[in-house]
C-alpha cells in the first residue's frame, strides 16, 4: 500500500528493483497487488523473487515534473482501476492472458521479436477489428510525438498499415505505418490532453491475423499550475 498525506501529486515509486522506477501521478493511495501464477509470466522472472529487495517512493522535483519526456512509460501499472497515471485500458485483450494486457504497451520493454512470456509481452487484439486501447494520464499534459513498437515476430504476425489516433481535445489524426521492428515514429502540432485513444487499426492484406502493440511512447511535458510545460533541450 502506497499512503500520502497529499494527493494529486508526481512521485517516483520503485515496487521493486528488477520491476524499474516509475514516474506516476497519484490521486489517493494506491493498493500494488503482487503478481501470482499466469499474471507473473509477463514479468521478468527476477521480479518480487529472492530473499532481498529494495523498494522506495519519493515525491518528484519541479524540474522532474516539467522535463520533456515519455509520459506513457509506467512499469508500476495494474490490470486494474488504480488510482495511478499513467494507465492503460482496452477494449480487448487475447483470451484474457496476461501476457496480452494492454498494460504491457506502457511496461518500457520494446522487444518485440517474438510473442508470450516476458520480454516479449504485448497488447494483443484478438483479431478484433474495432480493437481500441486508451492511455490516461490522470492530469493534462502537453505531447507533439507518439512513438509505437508494433510487434514483428514475421510471419506468424501481421502489422497495421494504418492506425488513428483520437485525442481528449476532440481532435483525431490518422498515421500509416510500414512492416518494421523499429520505431514508427508519429509526430504532430503540440496538443494538450488528458487521454488518447488508438483505434481503427487497418492490418494489413497478409497471411497472418494476429498484429499487436509492443510498445507505445508519448512524449512531452505535463502541465503544471504555472503553465510550466516547456519543452527541454
């Protein structure tokens, strides 16, 4: 259990040392439920094992508040409602497994080479066309470039030649994409949001039914009462 006397606030929180430190926004205290049996395999096997761990939380500085940044990254999240952004929630997720929750879109790890068990965890869609998975934030933030790792495990996969992006200011944008195991990198005028949504994945006219999402990256500053989110060099 993560208790503080104030809410709403940036903290860097370490569940545990080989799980990696999360930058998040709390608005309560928040329940971590440790990972047992078929939910464990999308971690790495070096998570909450042993004899010795090293966990800690600290409130975050200004300047770690408005550094420019992925804002999506969180290693710390759950397959459940928490009270902890950034969080990632789908629609669907393949036969309900843990190593197909849209969470593990935001986990930090790209390898997307291969398919099941950690590293190779993704967000899988079941072969479900209107698939859509959505990234709150909690708070507003301010971002002008998404980067997305699609899983490329050929030829047992397939890929998305096109993706759309729809945004919490109203506003939507289409990307194509090519099949490739490195970064797709999709930039646009700064927006200020506080979620967005992928969705109407076009998958390619290939053998393969099964594309997913590795990884998803968004970058930029959160907004602070000040208004201080400017981009750092």
């Amino acid at each position: 259990m993560l208790e503080t006397s104030e809410k709403d606030i940036h903290v860097n929180w370490q569940v545990d040392d080989a799980l990696g430190k999360a930058f998040v926004y709390i608005t309560d205290n928040v329940s971590y439920y440790i990972p047992f049996g078929e939910k464990r395999i999308s971690y790495s096997p070096k998570v909450f094992s042993g004899s010795r761990h090293y966990l800690y939380v600290e409130k975050a500085r200004e300047d770690e508040v408005t550094a420019y940044r992925n804002l999506a990254l969180n290693p710390a999240d759950q397959h459940r409602d928490v009270p902890c952004f950034p969080h990632a929630t789908a629609n669907v997720e393949t036969r309900g497994e843990s190593v197909f929750a849209a969470k593990n879109a935001i986990d930090g790890v790209r390898a997307n080479l291969s398919h099941g068990e950690w590293p190779y965890a993704s967000w899988g869609i079941n072969r479900q066309q209107d698939a859509v998975m959505r990234l709150d934030f909690g708070r507003s933030i301010r971002t002008d470039r998404i980067v997305l790792y699609t899983r490329s495990d050929f030829p047992h996969d397939s890929w998305w030649e096109q993706v759309t992006v729809t945004f919490s200011d109203g506003g939507s944008q289409e990307f194509a994409l090519e099949k490739s195991s490195g970064a797709h990198v999709l930039t646009f005028a700064p927006r200020e949001i506080t979620w967005l949504e992928l969705g109407q994945l076009i998958k390619a006219r290939d053998d393969s039914p099964f594309p997913a999402l590795t990884q998803i990256e968004v970058y930029g500053n959160v907004i602070t009462a000040q208004g201080a989110a400017t981009r750092q060099s």
